[in-house]
C-alpha cells in the first residue's frame, strides 16, 4: 500500500536522524560577536528543572483522539499568525479514523506534509486536496515527496514560509531514498493556500530546514549536514525576512562568504531538527543529542554570537518513552528532534517538544495512536546556586 511505504521511508529517517558519533566540537565565533566567556549567557552555569505534559500537549491529545483530522505527526514547528492564530508545522502525518480501542485502521490516510491551525481551544486540520481525497500540503514529486523544516512569516506577516526538504527514492527497498535539495514552500498566511515553491541554496550537502532565527538585520538559517554517523551544524544568513530576495551568507568559521562551499561546520551532534533562540544576552541552542544512538537526551548549549561557539550543554530532559525501559516498554520506541517554541516561552520557561515513533512502524503506530505525536515539557533554566 502506497501509504505504509511512504510511512516506513519516514521512519527511516527519523532513526538515521538519531544515529550519530563523536563528541560535540565548535568553531570560532564571529569576529564582530563578543567572546565565547563574555556574555552572561556563558558565563552563567545553568541548571534545568523539566515539566511534561506542557501545553498544548492535551489538546493535540485529544484532538487526535477524536480521529477527524490530524492524529499523529513529527516535525512540530510553530508559527504565531495574525487573528490569534498559531499554526503547527508537521511532516510525515496521520489522518482518522480513530478506532475506539485507540488503534488506527490500517486504512488511515498518511500524507507527507499538513497543518494544524490553533485559535485558543479550537484545532483545525489543512491538507491538500479534498475532504474525502486528502493529499500533502505541497504536491510530492513523481519519485519522491517534501518534508517540512523551520518557519516563519514574511512580507510584513503575509506570506508564511516553510523550508521543505526534497527527498527521492532510488529503488524499490526500504532504505532506497535519499535527500535531494531544499526548496521555500510560501504560503498565503490567511488562506494557507501554497502560493509559490522555489528552489534555496542546496549546493554544500546542507539540508537548511532546522531553524530559521530574525536578528537585527539579517534571518539566521542553521542547517545540518547529515552524514549518517555524524551531523554538523552549519549557518547561513540572509538580509531581512525573504529568503529568496537577498542572497545569502555562508558562516566560514571567520566571517561571511557568499561561496556556500566554504560553510563551516559549527558542532557536531546536532539533530536535524533543532532551535537556536536568544537566552538573556546570548544565545540558546535546544537539541536532541545525536552523539548517542537512539538518545534520549535533549541537551542545551550556550553562546554569545549565533554562529557559536556552542559551550556548556546541560541535559534539559530525558525522554521517558525511549527503549525498553521506557514507558511503552518496548524497545522499538524512539525519541527525536527536540526544538524550543520560543514565541511560548514564559521568562526563564522554555516550551520543549520532541516526537516519537517506532522502528516497527507497521505494527506499534497502528497498534497505538499515542505513540506518533509530539511531546511537550516546560524547562525551568535557573543559574546554579
């Protein structure tokens, strides 16, 4: 069926995004930016207290359970929208039917893309195509289909702007895919109707979808260079909020280059998905540790400049469903690309979330609906006493 096969490449990517070695390295901060011990942010030594179970986590729960639109998904970027909106980002997506038992039917609609969009208490699904016939949010190509990264709006809040990954299947086996580039999906951002799907920069074997972060002057892309084994940060800026108006910049390790092949590796270990958001008078960087296989670590970093160096992580959570040991039992169950929603945070509370999933996506994710939706946690960041 078209739908599991299209299941089981996500899932797929969720564990390579998860298998990494090494340990984290950073380099030189920008030139301009102040040290790496000359912020507060740095030199500060932070603990973190953690709270699951956070908002909107129980309204996703039981939107989902409902089974008449969204019920299960990963990615998990958020984007504050004119009209009290928020709207959710997500990938790889299940549709109800719910069973009552909390099962799903093998038949469920999967689509690579969607929307939830939230008005207080009230959920609503977007979706290409029709009520009856639903179909990803940007039309797969004829080989492969586009996952969503980082968001934000542009044109003064008109236009929404989703980074959308490209991938392509090679053959006919489970692992016959592979990333192909990075394309701008721009949305109009009352109708959420796809307005325009353009090519970005795609040259250095970065897939520039984690995060997308507004400084001053200029929108901070941070991408990952994912080599299986081990991912790297890098960073890229372009001027103003339009991705595709201004070229971009690429971080060497000592400056700005317009050459996208002199991009800098920034630090290793990083998930495909993560967030960097000023903290204090620095900067914050929220990950899933891919330093471990199948981690259940969600680590911070510190620095001074947006382009690092990223020093002193601190463990913010351990995620609870990993492995056997965890809360489903089963060692199946893996834990990913944690990032902040820093347009939720409350002074020194950020709101975290992560998705889950299953290496046995066949059986657990109809077995289970709970299984495939993201988590949230409040993490209290504190200076140490």
């Amino acid at each position: 069926m078209r739908a599991n096969k299209s299941r089981r490449l996500g899932v797929a990517a969720a564990a390579l995004a998860l298998v990494a070695t090494g340990i984290p390295t950073a380099q030189a901060a920008e030139p301009d930016a102040t040290g790496p011990s000359e912020c507060d942010a740095v030199r500060t030594d932070w603990t973190a207290r953690a709270t699951p179970q956070a908002d909107p986590e129980r309204l996703l729960n039981a939107y989902s359970n409902t089974g008449k639109g969204w019920t299960g998904g990963d990615s998990t970027y958020s984007v504050k929208l004119s009209g009290g909106r928020t709207v959710w980002i997500f990938s790889d997506t299940f549709l109800g039917p719910v069973n009552p038992d909390g099962s799903r039917p093998t038949t469920a609609p999967f689509i690579n893309n969607s929307f939830v969009v939230q008005r207080g208490d009230s959920l609503k699904t977007v979706t290409g195509g029709t009520p009856a016939n639903p179909t990803a949010l940007v039309k797969p190509p004829a080989n492969g289909w586009y996952w969503f990264g980082a968001a934000q709006t542009s044109n003064a809040g008109r236009n929404l702007d989703v980074v959308a990954l490209r991938f392509e299947r090679t053959g006919p086996g489970q692992w016959d895919w592979r990333w192909h580039s990075n394309y701008l999906a721009r949305f109009d951002s009352k109708t959420l109707k796809l307005r325009k799907l353009a090519p970005i920069p795609s040259a250095a074997n970065v897939q520039w979808s984690a995060w997308l972060q507004r400084e001053g002057a200029y929108t901070y892309i941070y991408g990952v260079e994912d080599l299986g084994g081990s991912k790297y940060q890098h960073v890229a800026r372009v001027r103003g909020t339009d991705l595709l108006a201004k070229p971009w910049e690429y971080w060497t390790g000592n400056g700005w280059s317009a050459d996208e092949s002199a991009s800098a590796r920034v630090l290793e270990g990083v998930a495909n998905e993560h967030s960097v958001t000023r903290w204090r008078d620095g900067y914050l960087l929220v990950t899933h540790d891919t330093t471990e296989l199948f981690s259940k670590r969600v680590l911070g970093y510190f620095s001074c400049s947006p382009t690092g160096p990223w020093v002193k992580p601190v463990e913010l959570y351990q995620t609870p469903e990993t492995g056997a040991d965890g809360s489903y039992g089963n060692a199946n169950i893996i834990t990913y690309n944690s990032h902040d929603h820093p347009d939720r945070r409350r002074g020194n509370r950020l709101l975290v979330s992560y998705n889950v999933n299953s290496l046995d996506a066949n059986t657990d994710l109809y077995a289970d609906v709970s299984i495939y939706r993201p988590r949230f946690v409040e993490v209290a960041l504190e200076a140490a006493r």
